[in-house]
C-alpha cells in the first residue's frame, strides 16, 4: 500500500533529525507535529548574542559581530513581537536601540539595577524565547564570593584563579565588584560584576605587562594603569568579558577593547599586550 505523503515527509525529517525509522511510524499525528515544530525552531547561542550586545554599541558602523547574526535575529524578532523594537532594527545588530529595548523588556519582568541592563541574562533570554527559538551555551557569572575582603562574582574568581597559576604568583585585589559608588574615579565601572583592580606593588614593568597577557588570555580586558591616565595609582584594571553582570560603564570597555581600544574616555588605542581576544568559556573549550 503506498504511504501518505505525510507519512513519507515525516520519514525524511526523522532521518534529519536522527529520529530511528521505527519510531516515526508509530508517532501520532500530534507528535508529528511537535517534532516539527521543534525542529523549525532557530537556536539562539547566548555566547555570541552577549558578546554581541558589548560590541556592537561601541562600534562607528554597522558591521556585524562575527558569529552572531542569526541569534541576534531571533533576539530582535522576539523583541518586535513584543512591540519593543522597531522593525527597521531587526538586522542582527546588537546595537544601542537593541540594547534599551531588551532593557525594556526585562524591567518588563520586574528586574531593576543590573538586571535591567539590556545585557541578555539567561533567564531572560529563555523567557523571551518561548515557542520561539531555544538558548544555546548558557553563561552567567554565578554567585557572589569573598576575595581579598573585596566581593566577586564566581565566574570572576574561577578566572583569576587560573591567571595565578599560569602566572605563578599571586594576584591581589585593591578592589572588588558589586561596589556601586564606591570609588568616583572608576567612572561606574565596578558597580556591577566581573571587574576588578590588581595591586601591582613589587611587580617590574615587564611583569606587569605579563600579568596583564595573562589576564587577557583568560578573558579579561586588562590594562596597566598609570596616575598620568586619571586621579589614581599604578594598577592593573580588568574587566571580566561576557560576565552579564557587568555595568554599562563596563560593558563598554569590553566591546572597546574588541575594537583596538584602551578602555578610558579618551578613547585611545589599546596600550596593552595585543593577543587573540577570547572570553573565559572560550578559554576553557581550548585548554
């Protein structure tokens, strides 16, 4: 007897899909459809859609960060079916108008402070995307710890970890995250997660230009910084990228860094140690 159409499409989506050929004659007429439905949905990859939203703002065009195009759509379409963003902006660039329209949408959750930041959360993410798309390579900075009598997020500390002991040395905080107003001239920086300052008392001018590789290798956008620079003592300043907890002040070193940048207001070139950029979990998949 010759087979429904249906039933000869569905074989073939079983095998694209991987689904055993036994299986799928015994699936239902509802199943069928699950399984369709499932398989159309886009994958949105919150690595690339975060590492998007601290580049892209900070770049003078429209070019797109690479890796990240398709997530970023699905992130906008989102967003526009929930009447937050225009749809002259749904291109796949995390750009500023992206960035307050996924704020709107998680104040629209009830989160404030550094959960309204406009920088995908993966909670957030995975709400928005409901009967939308599904979230791949899930980051987040953990929970909040103690180090140097300064607080960090783990994420931070599992980095700075393995900084000393690629180093061989101790790092030492001069200060921490999560520390809103706590020193004026840091410009906001710390006043979300994943920065820290590095004491670099006793270190030589070349050991700190290694530490500062080090730091970069793992992860972070770290810089040497030096009194000329601004009303503060020589430190090594490190911004965790990718860390979502980060402020908006902090968010944009990152991307700044991305883009050849020395992370201050002035805008300069990058004045550090210049190495393949990589985040942590990046990091970590090539160790």
């Amino acid at each position: 007897m010759r087979r429904p159409w249906f039933a000869v499409g569905l074989a073939a989506l079983c095998v694209a899909v991987g689904v055993p050929a036994h299986a799928w004659a015994a699936t239902s007429g509802a199943t069928a459809q699950r399984v369709v439905t499932t398989a159309a949905r886009p994958v949105v990859d919150m690595e690339a859609t975060v590492l998007a939203a601290q580049i892209d703002p900070r770049r003078a065009d429209n070019t797109l960060t690479p890796g990240a195009k398709s997530s970023v759509l699905a992130v906008e379409q989102a967003l526009q079916a929930k009447n937050l963003l225009d749809a002259q902006w749904v291109d796949g660039y995390f750009g500023t108008v992206t960035i307050s329209a996924y704020a709107a949408y998680q104040r629209s959750l009830g989160y404030t402070g550094l959960a309204a930041n406009g920088l995908p959360g993966t909670t957030s993410l995975t709400k928005l995307g409901q009967n939308r798309y599904t979230v791949a390579n899930t980051i987040g900075p953990g929970a909040k710890v103690q180090r140097d009598g300064y607080v960090v997020d783990a994420r931070t500390q599992a980095m700075l970890a393995e900084a000393q002991r690629l180093l061989g040395y101790t790092l030492v905080l001069e200060q921490g995250s999560y520390n809103p107003g706590g020193d004026p001239t840091s410009a906001g920086t710390h006043d979300g997660g994943g920065v820290v300052d590095i004491a670099v008392t006793g270190l030589t001018a070349a050991k700190r230009t290694a530490t500062v590789r080090v730091l970069r290798q793992v992860g972070f956008a770290a810089w040497v910084r030096d009194p000329s620079q601004g009303d503060w003592p020589w430190h090594i300043h490190a911004a965790a990228i990718s860390d979502t907890d980060l402020s908006s002040q902090a968010q944009h070193q990152t991307g700044d860094y991305y883009l050849g940048l020395n992370g201050l207001a002035n805008g300069g070139p990058d004045d550090g140690p210049r190495i393949p950029v990589k985040t942590w979990e990046q990091y970590q998949r090539g160790r």
